[in-house]
C-alpha cells in the first residue's frame, strides 16, 4: 500500500481542500459542503474508523477562525491607531469570522485529515485503492 506524503505536502493539499494523500480536488467533498464517505480519488475512508476524528476537525476549525478574529481585529485596531474606529473594525471582524468559519469548514477536516494521517500512517483497512466496491 501506497504511504502518504510528508506532513508538509499534506498540509498544503489540507489548506485547498484537497485529499492529503493522494492531492485529489475533488477528496472528500462532492460540493462545498456536502461530503463523502471516501475520497474520490484513491479511495481513503473519511474517518478511518476513528472517533475522535470530528473533535480534532473542530478543533483545527476554532484554531482558524480564532485566529482569523484576532488578525483582523488586530489589523483595524493597528490600522486606525489612536483614533480607533470601532464600527468598521467589528463589521469587518464579524465579517471575517463568518467567512472563514463557514466557508473554512471543509477546510478544516482536509487539514485536520493531513496532521491525523502523519501521526496515524495509513493502514489495511482504510479504504485506499478499494474504492467503492468494499462492502462492510
Ligand atoms: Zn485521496
């Protein structure tokens, strides 16, 4: 069986929404937001039979959204220091926030997918390159 890439590599493919191990565009999302079960380019199931996937998704989802409110919080305050105008500062803030935890959403799993990936290598029952005919 085929073993990922470095963590480098998957993290890159993570951040487009791509399938850390096999860097497919379409990986596990058939649109935005709606996904799959496995990849659709080498077959690697979704979660890997681990529970905690989701918990580690979400927490990659709240590191990037965080982190995004404090950049551009810290951008509009720095950008209209002394005068600090607190109207466009919280709109934009508000604004980023929502697009980035939205729209990052299926971002944060691919990411998610490449660090569990690195610290979980592959294994037999995975999925990958069985595609959709594997039958529990
Ligand atoms: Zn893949």
């Amino acid at each position: 069986m085929k073993s990922s890439p470095s963590l480098g590599v998957m993290l890159w493919r993570g951040l487009f929404r791509r399938c850390p191990h096999c860097g497919d565009r379409r990986a596990f999302f058939a649109k935005w937001f709606v996904r799959r079960e496995r990849c659709a380019g080498c077959g690697l199931r979704w979660e890997r039979n681990y529970e905690g996937f989701m918990l580690g998704a979400m927490a990659i989802s709240f590191i990037t959204t965080g982190g995004s409110l404090l950049l551009t919080m810290a951008i509009g305050v720095i950008a209209s220091y002394p005068d600090v105008v607190l109207w466009p500062v919280l709109g934009s803030t508000v604004a980023v926030t929502l697009l980035v935890g939205v729209f990052g959403y299926p971002i944060s799993y691919t990411l998610w997918q490449a660090v569990d990936l690195h610290l979980r290598p592959v294994a037999e029952d995975d999925g990958e390159d069985h595609g959709r005919a594997v039958v529990n």
